[in-house]
C-alpha cells in the first residue's frame, strides 16, 4: 500500500476510533446508575474494539466516497457513513467475543480474551462457583452487548436517510447479520462430524463456511453498505458483489493460512490455534485430500486436539507444505484476488476512492496479520 492510500486510511481509522469511543463513554454513562459492577463490561468491551485494523469500515467508507463523489457529498453524508462503519465494528467486536467463547481462546489481539479476562476477575475476587463457567456466561452476555450497540449505531446513521436507501441499508445488515450467526454455526459443526470419508463434501462444507462466516461480511457487505448509502444502483451493487465475494474468501483463506504459520507477535493469537481448536479450514481439507494416507491418517488423529505440542504442531505444519495444500491455497488467493482488483480497479468511480479501495483490497489479501 503506497503512502497516500496508507494516510487516508488512517485518517478513517481514527475517525472510527474516535466515534467507538463516544459511544463507549455513552454507554457507560447508561450503565452508571446500576453502580461499578457493571464497569467491567464496558472496560472489556473496550479493550476487545481496540487494536483493530478497522478493515470492514473502511471497505465500507471508501465505498460510499466513491459512489457518492459524482453527486457531491455533505459532513452529514460523512458522518453517517462512518457512522454505519462504526456499527460494523460493534457487530465484529460481538462476533469476535463469541468466537472466542465458542474456541475457547486464550487471546485476541495480543490481550486475554473476555470469557478469560472475567474469568481471571472471578479468580482473583476468590467469588464462589466455577471460574470459567462464569467467564463465559459474562462474555456471551458482553457479546450481546456489543450487538445491542450495533443496532443502536445502525439506527442512528440511517434515521433520517429516504425511506428507499433506508431500506436497503438494513437489507443488508440484517443479510449479514443472519448469514454470519449461520456460518459460526456451520464452523462448529464442522469440528464434530466426520470428515476424510469425502473429500468433495469436506471441501463445500469449508468453501460455505468461508463464504457465510467471514468472507461477505468481510469485505462484500461492507462494500455494498457504503454503495447502498450513497443510493447506488443494480448494477454497481452487483459489481460490488462479485468483488467482495472474491476478495472476501481470498481475505479468509489469507487468514487460515496465519492462523497457522503467522507470527504471533503480529496477529496477536498463538500460531496454531486452528489446529487445536480443530478447524476444517480449506487448506486443513485440501491436505488431508492430497497427503498420502500416512500423513492424511496423522492429520486427522491430531486435529482439535488441544494438548499439541509446540512440536506436533510443527509436524503438522510441514505436513501442510508437504502435501502441496498450503501453494494449492496461496494460488486460489491469487486467482481469486487479481480479477477482483482489476475489476474493481477499472469499474467508473470517482479516481480517487477508486484508488483507496483497489490499494485496500490489496493489502487485506497479502497482509500479515
């Protein structure tokens, strides 16, 4: 990503963290008279929003700018796009906390995941009942926090948009929203049913799971919100869909393969995780297809087992490049990325947007974290 794309994405990004932060301050204030035992919520709730790379509301933003430019656009527009950007980060935040409750995580982004952190909390004030179990009910409860927000920012970004761009703004949402809780469920089915029986059937579950659970809501419905805001039309919402799907799925697969070999200085999860929580990923599926049955046999025993060794793990992940899977998945990056980009890239936007969201598509399928 060149200097300027990089500035003007920052600029967003702080817009972003400015507004979660007002709404954070909101609710506490909202929470403030059921006294300091709530605090924690909004502490934790806090600590989950930061660090992130704001990636949904910026797909979301750039692309209001660029279908918006042609008819001008006020500091109202602006604020209502970030705005529905913010909404967006509310909803990954509620996705991210129950996840990890589902995964039974240690860590996000660098720091104890909720169900951890009120967990330590429990422990600490030496509180009677079990722990963890207390961990998790608050954590799912703080995730449904987080989705009370996003509603509440999704509503007051679009309450005084035509009744016709209202509409299909929360057509959207509400699509995604749906589409995501689907694909989470899809996920944990996939850890507990056989598998390596059929590896065509293997690879529809994984490619489903990729395309309901992160890819569209990743970057496709991000697109078409911004689009959708700005009034456009059949045909560039379309566009947009074949776009974000392809650069949705490519981001996914982009991130398994870093849920396995990335740096955990860098991701902030230990590298692995997926392996012991057991993840049918596409290149998890593709390895048991093309491995020999030795090596196809040993991945399957050694999936979602949580005790791995940081040696097991290394095993497996040379298993990964030796059955060719991990270049299967970096070529289907490539192929499904390039097309993408250069569709977005030559589609009739306003230049400079245009710009921004080819240079962000870019860096959301070859980042390193």
């Amino acid at each position: 990503m060149n200097d300027d794309a990089r500035d003007l994405l920052a600029g967003v990004r702080r817009a972003i963290d400015n507004l979660l932060a007002a709404h954070l301050a909101s609710l506490a204030a909202e929470l403030d008279p059921l006294g300091p035992a709530c605090t924690p919520l909004v502490d934790t709730l806090s600590g989950t929003l930061s660090g992130g790379k704001r990636l949904r509301a910026a797909f979301c933003f750039w692309s209001w700018r660029a279908h918006a430019a042609a008819g001008g656009a006020s500091p109202a527009d602006q604020d209502r796009a970030l705005r529905v950007g913010g909404a967006l980060e509310l909803f990954h935040a509620a996705a991210l906390i129950h996840d990890d409750v589902m995964d039974a995580s240690d860590t996000r982004r660098g720091r104890p995941a909720a169900h951890r952190a009120f967990e330590t909390r429990h422990r600490a004030a030496q509180w009677s009942g079990d722990a963890a179990r207390f961990g998790e009910s608050a954590a799912i409860l703080l995730g449904d926090l987080a989705l009370i927000t996003s509603e509440r920012e999704l509503t007051a970004a679009v309450v005084d948009l035509d009744a016709g761009r209202r509409a299909e703004v929360r057509a959207i949402f509400d699509e995604m929203r749906v589409e995501v809780t689907a694909g989470q469920y899809l996920d944990v089915l996939g850890e507990v049913t056989p598998w390596g029986e059929d590896p065509r059937a293997d690879e529809a579950h994984a490619r489903a799971v990729v395309r309901a659970k992160s890819a569209r809501y990743s970057v496709e419905h991000p697109l078409t919100l911004g689009a959708a805001l700005a009034g456009a039309g059949p045909d560039d919402l379309g566009r947009l869909r074949r776009v974000g799907s392809a650069l949705g799925e490519a981001f996914q697969l982009r991130d398994d393969l870093l849920g396995v070999f990335g740096d955990p200085a860098t991701t902030g999860k230990p590298a692995g995780d997926d392996l012991r929580e057991g993840k049918r990923t596409l290149l998890v599926v593709r390895a048991a297809a093309l491995a020999d049955e030795a090596d196809a046999r040993l991945l399957r025993d050694r999936l979602g087992r949580a005790d791995l060794t940081e040696a097991q793990l290394d095993e497996l992940r040379e298993l990964l490049h030796a059955s060719g899977a991990v270049a299967e998945i970096e070529q289907r990056i490539s192929d499904l990325a390039e097309p993408a980009l250069a569709e977005l890239g030559s589609a009739p936007l306003a230049p400079e947007p245009r710009r921004v969201l080819v240079e962000l598509g870019r860096a959301a399928v070859h980042r390193t974290m």
